[in-house]
C-alpha cells in the first residue's frame, strides 16, 4: 500500500482503519494491533498539532520475509527534533526512505521525520521449512537414506496385516504347515522392517546433530551482532530461550516431517487397499477421518496462539532466573530475596496460567475428538458386521478390513494431531529464530567497507547528538550530547572530567560504536567510524571499562582472546605492565589458574588489571580506560599511571577518571557538563579557568 492524507481528523481515521484492516489481514496478534491503533492514533494527532492540518502523511508498506513494515513519512512545516520541545513523541527516525522528502535544517542538516512500525507476521510453513534446509542440507545424504529406508519398510506395514490375517484364516483351517510357512515370512518381514528402522534411526541422529550444530553456531554469531542496545531493551533470557529451545524445535523439522510423512503413505496405501476391498468401508472411514481432521485443524489454530502467548511469558520467565543467578551475591547482600521471589513467583505464575490455557485448549478439542474416534470405531464394527451376515463380505477379507482400520482409524487421527502439533511449534521457533536472523527486530550492527589497518588515532567528533531513547515508544527524547565537537590528535592523552551522568562513558560508547549518534560524525583519522569495516574499527582500539569481563577460562585463556599470537615474553610483559603478575605467580596453577564465571574468584581490582593487560597486549593506536583503575588502591594505580606513561605519545588515550589525581598529567583535560564540554586545557589550566573543575579537584584534596 502506497498512499499520502491530509492530517485531519477524518483522514487519520481512515489511514488506522485501512492500516488495521491489512495488519488483521497479515494474521498480526489482537493486542499488538490494538496497541499499534491507539499509538498510532495519539502519534498522528500529535503531529497535527505541531504541523496543523495541512500536514501531510506519506504511507507505504511493506512485507519482506516475515515482517509488516509501516513506514510513515510527515510532511509539513520544518520540524527539527533536537529544536523542538521535549515534549513531543517521536517514535523513530530512519533515514535511508529515498522516495520520502526530506528536510533542510537551519543548521544544514538534512533529516526526514519518518515513523516506522514494525510487526512480525505469520511466515508460510514453506518459508520457514526454506529457512531451516539453509542448516539441514549439508547433510541431506543422511536424509534421504533416512527417508528412503523408512518407506521401504511402509510396504512392509501394509503386507503385516495381510499376513496375519491368513494366519487366523489357516487356522481356523487347521492347516499346520502353511500356518508355519506364513508365521516365518511373518517374522521375516517383522525384523526386516525393524532393521530398516534402526538403519532410519541413526540417519535420522546424524541429521539431527549436525543441522542443531549449525543452526545454534549461527544463531550464536546472530546474537554477538546485534546492537547492543536491542540486548539492553530486550534482556538475555529472551535470546538465551531461544538459543536453546527454539533451535533444537527447529532441528528436529525434517527428522518428524521426513518420519511423518513416510506414515502417512502408509495410511494412503492402507486406504487405497481398504477402497478396492470394499468401497462403502472405504467411504464411512473417509467421513469419519474427515471430521476428526477437521477438528484438529481448529485445535492447530487455536494452539498456535495459544502458545505464543505462553513463549512470551517463558522468555520473561527465563530472563529473571538468569538475572537471580549472575547477580545472586547482590541479591544477597542487598537482602532482596524478597523482592526477587515475588517477581520470579509472579512470572512463574503468569508462565503457567498461560502454558494451562494453552494445555487447556489443546485437552477440550482432544476430547471431543477421542469421542468421536471412539464412536467411529463401534460404527466401523458395526458395518462389518452387517456386511458379513449379509454375505457381502467373506471372513478374511473383513479380518484385513478390521486389522487395516485398528492400523488406520486411530493412530492416523493421533498422528495428524502430532503433525499439526509440529507444525505449530516448529512455524513458532522459526518466527523466533528469523526474527534473530532477520534484521528488522533486532537490527545487527552495520560497518562500512573502508579497511585500514595502520591508522593514527586522531580522533574527531562533529556536532555529535545522541540520546539512549529515540525511537522507544512513548518516551520524550532525553538528549545525552548535544551538538559535541572536539579533537584529538594521534598520541594525545586526553581527560574526560564532569559530574557523573555528564555524559562521559556516552563518548567511550560512541567511539567504539556500541551505539551510533544520531546526528553528525565521528570520524578517526578523518574517515567517519562508520565507513569502517569490523575489524578496522574494533581492532584499532582497545577499551578497559570499570567492570570488565573476565571469562571462566584460565588467566592465560583469558589474555589469549585478544592475541591468539602472543608469546609467553609478551605476556608477561603485559601482565607485568598491569601491575598483575606478582599475584598470578603466586597462585599455584599461575597463569593456567581458571577463574570462576565472569572472573568471579578475582578481585574487582585484579579484574581491572587483568582488564588492562589485555588491552595492552592487543597494541592498539587508541585506548579507551573509563574509570578502568576505579577499584585500585593509590599505590597501584600509580604504578599503572607509571606503565601507562611508557606508552604515552605512541597511541591515543582517552581516560576517564573518577580520582583525579591519576589524569593531572594528561596532555588535556575536557571538562564536560550535560553532554557539552564547558571547558578544556591542561590541569593547571583549567584550576584557574573553569571554576567547577576546581571544585571537583579541591573536594577531593580534601578527603
Ligand atoms: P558519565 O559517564 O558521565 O557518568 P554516562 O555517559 O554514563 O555519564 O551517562 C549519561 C546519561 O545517559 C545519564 O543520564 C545516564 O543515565 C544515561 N544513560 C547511560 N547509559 C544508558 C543506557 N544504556 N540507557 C539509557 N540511558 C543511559
């Protein structure tokens, strides 16, 4: 859909309407339409009130693989909003909509207000199965022995019954040998096919364990590319559930297809037998499995609802657990078991009310379906019966009918409820597992293409703004850095000082691209960072933030992460430098000594200068320390200030420092204040020409 309306009243109603009827018709859940119609609703009027009703909108939307994209242009008088009020909502702001126009700011900046929705519509059962051969199809050899052996033994199936019901036929005769001879080709025929199935089985494991060992290597190498701030929004358990149980659901896709559908030729050749026996059999048994299909699929649909709802609330579910495990000392110390209790029980509770609705649903439609398979089955009888006391059928004959039916009438109605049941969750983890791979709900972190590997490290940022919350739904914008410009020059060591909250680790952010501004530039070396290919950018710096990361492997693992190469010498080295190897060598293993998840069995202070050994081993032309020394006694952090100092004048370091003893000695010194630098120079400078900073440094003289 493709379309442009006034913003007056009764086009805004128009536009929600159309837009709602084409959301309903993508299959797009009730709440999440009814949420997107009042928001879109309020966010229309709001613009009406500061474009008025001349305004404009451009629609258009959009389906591209499983998302709805709703994009919404606003036209009208300039709207610039780093000027506006802060007031005002604004959902999100693309660029990159060519066809929408765009706006000149005063400042020269060029901008285009642009809202856009996006919602996850119901893939196809084909797409999602093409999603999932992407990981299964190395190894379809293995799959089509598997599918291969299994309908060798379908023709095995449909001889059983045959075999056993001239068994009853022989004996009623008494005639011993032959009851023998059919009893051993019986038997033959049992075992082959259960040769046949332990062959299908294995080939079945194979695919099973190579396609879950692709899928959860590329969903892992997902979840590290998405921007970190889709992570911060959404939490880990949301990803963790579906590393975890989604990809294994999605592994065994073509295992229970390839084994359902090789039934299901069994049941049609059962079918196709039963038709040529008797017809009118053949006809009662095609109504009866009808109507229990049909009720199964209005259980299917139902389900699937059903269950998406129940996957939302085990995502919340999982995402607390993993927050009460890593941070289970805090819980502790803060005696806010509690508090955490009483969350878990309440998400435990919504999990289970939602996952018995969904069991609850499932049960009622089995029910009726069990009562009508019963009754089925006393017809089925019954018809034999009469067919056979009227001589229309011989007594053979009626025992393969009633051995075919008890194969057929009952598992073939389970196994179409397992099919659909299948179908289900597996349409369910793909959707989830799409929307990792996809772009368009958590967009993956976007480099250039430049490659450089010896930079400078001049560093430059230009009328750089940034707030953590554009584009977050009902939230006034909250600017972080406000048109910034400053510049440093290859080798410079430079402060950043300020109150906290003045936006100072925002800059080590932006930097190093965990986030992106969200107007003007940063550039290294004169190339905006984000032309930069991965490796140029990440790897020409090296950042030590105040709480780094330690890994549960050993010390040397640790250090090795970032220099597969690195000699024994250099570690050392880089150890010696942090002001760390004194300890190492003192533990019993030394630089073997594995330390516990997130370097739990270290000190905060011996993980900050693991931290800084690590980063000192990478060798970059830019280092980023943001209060990396913050847990260090005086002693040592002088001893790291003194290492630091080797170094000085061969890379760019930026340092943020709470103590600001450790950065007098830095080239200069940026003091900044709600996200604008008040002022800069040397230390001595700044004493006697920015009176805040000589407050800070006098305060903590004091202490
Ligand atoms: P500083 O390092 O100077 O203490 P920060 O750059 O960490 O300041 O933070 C600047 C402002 O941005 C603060 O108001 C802080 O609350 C906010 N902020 C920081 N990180 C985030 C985040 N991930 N999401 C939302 N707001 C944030």
């Amino acid at each position: 859909m493709k379309t442009k309306i006034l913003l007056d009243n009764k086009s805004i109603d128009r536009l929600i309407t159309d837009l709602s009827a084409e959301l309903e018709k993508a299959g797009v859940l009730k709440d999440d339409l009814l949420r997107f119609r009042l928001s879109l609703e309020e966010m229309l009027l709001d613009y009406q009130y500061i474009l008025g009703k001349d305004g404009e909108v451009l629609v258009r939307t959009s389906i591209k693989s499983n998302k709805l994209e709703i994009r919404l242009a606003l036209l009208g008088k300039e709207y610039n909003p780093l000027k506006e009020s802060e007031s005002l909502v604004l959902i999100k702001t693309v660029h990159g909509w060519e066809s929408a126009p765009s706006y000149q700011y005063e400042d020269g900046t060029v901008g285009k207000n642009i809202l856009s929705f996006s919602f996850r519509v119901r893939g196809s059962l084909k797409e999602n199965l093409t999603f999932t051969w992407k990981y299964t199809q190395p190894s379809k050899r293995y799959l089509f022995i598997a599918v291969l052996l299994q309908l060798i033994s379908v023709v095995f199936l449909i001889i059983g019954p045959i075999l056993s019901a001239r068994i009853i036929v022989e004996l009623t005769d008494v005639a011993v040998y032959q009851v023998i001879l059919t009893a051993l080709v019986l038997f033959a025929v049992n075992l082959l096919s259960a040769v046949l199935m332990a062959g299908c089985n294995w080939a079945y494991n194979v695919v099973y364990n190579k396609t879950l060992t692709l899928l959860e290597a590329d969903i892992s190498e997902n979840v590290l590319r998405i921007e970190n701030k889709e992570i911060e929004d959404n939490g880990t358990g949301l990803f963790i559930q579906r590393l975890t149980v989604d990809t294994s659901n999605l592994a065994t896709a073509f295992n229970t297809l390839a084994d359902n559908i090789s039934q299901i030729c069994q049941y049609v050749g059962i079918l196709a037998a039963m038709l040529i026996v008797s017809p009118l059999v053949f006809v009662v048994v095609v109504i009866l499995l009808s109507t229990q299909i049909a009720l199964e699929l209005r259980r299917q649909k139902v389900s699937r609802d059903n269950g998406r709802v129940y996957r939302n609330h085990a995502e919340r579910y999982t995402g607390i657990v993993g927050e009460m495990v890593r941070g289970g000392k805090d819980i502790k110390l803060l005696n806010a078991e509690g508090q955490f209790e009483s969350e878990l029980k309440d998400r435990i509770v919504s999990a289970n009310d939602s996952r018995m609705k969904w069991d609850a649903g499932n049960r009622r439609y089995r029910l009726v379906i069990s009562g009508i398979r019963e009754g089925g089955a006393l017809a089925f009888i019954a018809i034999l019966a009469g067919l056979l006391s009227a001589g229309q059928l011989s007594v053979a004959t009626a025992l393969v009918l009633f051995n075919y039916y008890s194969k057929l009438g009952t598992p073939a109605t389970a196994l179409l409820g397992t099919i659909l049941d299948f179908v289900t969750q597996f349409n369910l983890s793909c959707e989830r597992l799409r929307d990792i791979t996809d772009d368009s709900l958590f967009p993956k972190e976007r480099f250039g293409s430049i490659h450089k590997t010896n930079l400078n490290g001049e560093i430059e940022f230009k009328k750089v703004s940034f707030s953590y919350n554009i584009g977050k739904l009902k939230t006034s914008t909250r600017w972080v850095l406000q048109n910034l410009s400053f510049r440093i020059n290859p080798g410079e060591t430079v402060a950043l000082v300020g109150r906290s909250g003045s936006g100072k680790t925002t800059i080590m952010n932006l930097i190093s691209r965990l986030y992106d501004p969200f107007s003007g530039m940063i550039t290294i070396d004169g190339i905006n960072i984000r032309d930069f290919d991965r490796e140029s950018l990440r790897g020409c710096m090296s950042v030590v933030t105040q709480s780094p990361y330690i890994f549960q492997m050993s010390i040397r693992d640790n250090l090795r992460i970032v220099n597969q190469d690195m000699t024994e010498e250099e570690m050392k080295n880089a150890a010696a430098l942090a002001c760390i190897d004194g300890e190492i060598e003192s533990k019993p293993e030394k630089y073997d000594t594995v330390v516990g998840e997130g370097g739990i069995s270290l000190s905060g202070g011996q993980r900050q200068r693991l931290a800084i050994a690590r980063a000192l081993l990478r060798d970059c032309k830019i280092l980023l320390l943001d209060e990396a020394t913050s847990a260090l006694d005086n002693v040592t952090q002088d001893n790291i200030r003194k290492s630091l100092d080797r170094i000085k004048g061969k890379c760019t370091v930026i340092i943020i420092a709470h103590r600001l003893s450790t950065i007098v000695g830095a080239d200069r010194i940026l003091y900044l204040q709600d996200g604008q630098i008040l002022a800069e120079g040397t230390h001595d400078e700044l004493l006697k020409s920015c009176a805040q900073y000589r407050e800070l440094y006098e305060k903590e003289d004091k202490q």
